[in-house]
C-alpha cells in the first residue's frame, strides 16, 4: 500500500525515493491540499474538502515509515471529525418543529399527568438544552430559541429571578423530566438520519406548492425554504418541485403546463413531477421519497396507490410532520387503508410546509 509520501510523488510526477518524498509532502502542504486514499489512482483533494468529507476522502497512512508533521495532523484531523460525526450529529431545527415540540413537553398550567413533569424556572439556556435532547446537537443559539417561544405567546412573558445571585430571565412552566423526554425521543431528527444509515437507498424529495394568488417573488422564496428543507434536514439528493398544484390533483397531471422560468429560479431544484416521473420510468434502483406534510404529497387516495403501484422501486415514503417523521412501506400504502387515511384526514388546517 502506498504511503503518504509516496502517493505525493506520483501526483506531483516526481521520482519515488526519500529524498523526493520530503520535498513532495511539502509542496502538498503549501498548497493546502491534502492526498486522499484511492490505492489504484492517487489524487488530491481542497484540505477543507476532505475535512467536510473524511468519510469519502480517507488520508493515506504511513505504511512502515514514520508519519511526517502533515500527516499526522491531517489524520487527527479526520479522526476528531469521524468522531464529531459519531458521537455529536448536527440536525437542522426549523422554528415550527422546535415550537412544536416543546409545546407536547412544556406548560404553564399544570398537566393531568403531572407526575412526568417537573416545575421550574426556565431559562434560554434550558430551552436549548430540551432541543438537543430531542434533535441532536443543534446550531440554534439560545437567543434565537428566547425569540421563538417570545413570539409565540404560548408559555407567557418572561420574568426575572435571581438564581446564585445573578439576574437571569425565563419562565416557571411544569417541564416533562429528562428520562420521559429521553423515552419520547422517537422519530427525532438524529434517529431519523441513523435509519437512513442503516436502510441505505437512494433518497429524493418532492415538494408540492399549492395554486394561489402569490407573486412569483413570494413563491419562489417559499419553495427554496422547503428546498432547503428537504437536502438539509431530510438528506434529499435530488429535490423535484410541483410549483402550481393543489393537493387532489393527479400526479400524472401535474406540472404539465409548468413554468420552466420559474422553476430556474429555484434554488437546487431537479425539476418538476414530470422530471421525477421520466427518472422513475428509466431508473429501476431502491428509492425513498420524502414529502413535507401529508397535503404536501397527495389527498387523492386512489392515486396514491395507483403511484406506488406502478414505480415499484419506491420502497417507502417519509412524511416529514415538523416535530415527527411519519414512514410507509410500499406495502402499507398499497395494502393497508388505514395508513391511507392520513391523507384523506390531513386537511383539518393549512400546514405553512415552508416552516417545517
């Protein structure tokens, strides 16, 4: 197996030897490139494109030799970025999915079953920490997470106690205690991205925007949120996009007049149904769909089994609800009528998908 060393001098067209293989380590270094593993054709990658990827782009060891100062740097680096990966994954919380779960396990009045909960003062920095319990390790700032639940109304204006003499602003709310939060955490977003892990197939997802009075400004704006949604939060690769039609309307029928300038301004969209439709009928491989709320997919139940029927590889179908995800097998969608009626009960409110 090459080394480090060794692999620099091939991509740099130098003699294999030690004196070269010094000179060649340095040059990779100045460059801020760093040589990953291929055994059959050595290649250099950006140094911070291996970093965001050290599962793809693994960095040559040393082999017998002595590690030099790169590389031994470039492997600790992706050693604590395969751990960070491991232990801390990071998950996308939208404000709707946030607010909605803290509202399940969160109250001012006491609960019936108070005995699963706990009154105390809450502050930012509790807010934060009920998240991570839920969706993993988050980006969200405690600040951002105050103006949320401020927004909302929900849980009543802040007040100010002093807790070991310091100032600090929250509320008193009856709060569900940590082992039932942790009992409650099904369907979170980390769980979520480890059953991707473990059910690999190819996951691509479908937004549907319903026909309404909107500038093309607005709805453009709101479809690149869900877009966002979809390749951030719910690992799409391919993201098609329905940008005028409403939720009974059938899947062969949509998109057949669409807007081809509309959607070039669409961020990372892959095309309309009709795009997805023409890849389904020439790509035969294992496929998971994923949808924004189920009004975001269909409310015409007979077409929905009719889809699934006919695009077999289509294995299941994830319904992203915000604060859940809801997964179908092929099998449950065409077999079962119970699973059916989420779709034709989903339409008790709208559902602002653009905030999941």
């Amino acid at each position: 197996m090459l080394t480090y060393g060794q692999a620099c001098c091939i991509v740099l067209g130098l003699e294999v030897d030690t004196k070269n293989e010094a000179v060649a380590v340095e040059r990779i270094k100045a460059m801020d490139i760093v040589k990953y593993y291929n055994p059959d054709d050595p290649a250099t990658i950006a140094a911070v494109v291996q970093r965001r990827n050290p599962i793809k782009y693994k960095l040559y060891s040393s082999g017998d030799k002595e590690t030099t100062a790169i590389e031994h740097d470039e492997l600790e680096k992706q050693e604590s970025s395969e751990e960070s990966e491991e232990e801390y994954p990071r998950a996308y919380v939208t404000k709707a999915s946030a607010l909605a779960f803290l509202k399940e396990v969160m109250f001012i009045e006491k609960p019936y079953n108070y005995k699963l909960y706990i009154q105390m003062f809450v502050d930012s920095c509790y807010l934060r920490k009920i998240l991570i319990e839920r969706f993993g390790e988050i980006k969200t700032t405690p600040k951002q997470i105050e103006r949320w639940v401020s927004s909302d109304g929900s849980w009543g204006k802040k007040k100010t106690k002093r807790v070991e003499k310091v100032p600090v602003e929250g509320r008193l709310l009856w709060v569900m205690n940590d082992e039932n939060i942790a009992n409650y955490n099904v369907n979170t977003a980390r769980q979520y991205k480890l059953y991707l892990k473990s059910n690999i197939m190819t996951t691509i997802g479908y937004i549907r925007k319903s026909k309404s009075r909107e500038s093309d400004t607005t709805r453009c704006r709101l479809i690149n949120k869900m877009i966002k949604t979809q390749r951030n939060k719910n690992f799409c690769t391919k993201v098609y996009v329905s940008p005028h039609s409403n939720a009974e309307e059938s899947f062969c029928q949509r998109d057949k007049d669409v807007n081809s300038s509309l959607l070039e301004q669409l961020e990372e969209c892959d095309g309309s149904i009709q795009d997805l439709i023409y890849r389904l009928e020439r790509k035969f491989g294992k496929t998971r769909l994923v949808v924004l709320d189920y009004a975001g997919f269909s409310t015409n139940i007979n077409d929905i089994v009719s889809f699934f029927r006919k695009y077999n590889q289509i294995r299941e179908l994830v319904v992203d609800c915000g604060n859940k995800y809801d997964i179908f097998s092929r099998h449950e969608l065409i077999n079962n009528r119970e699973a059916l009626e989420n779709f034709n009960d989903c339409r008790k409110g709208n559902v602002k998908r653009s905030l999941i």
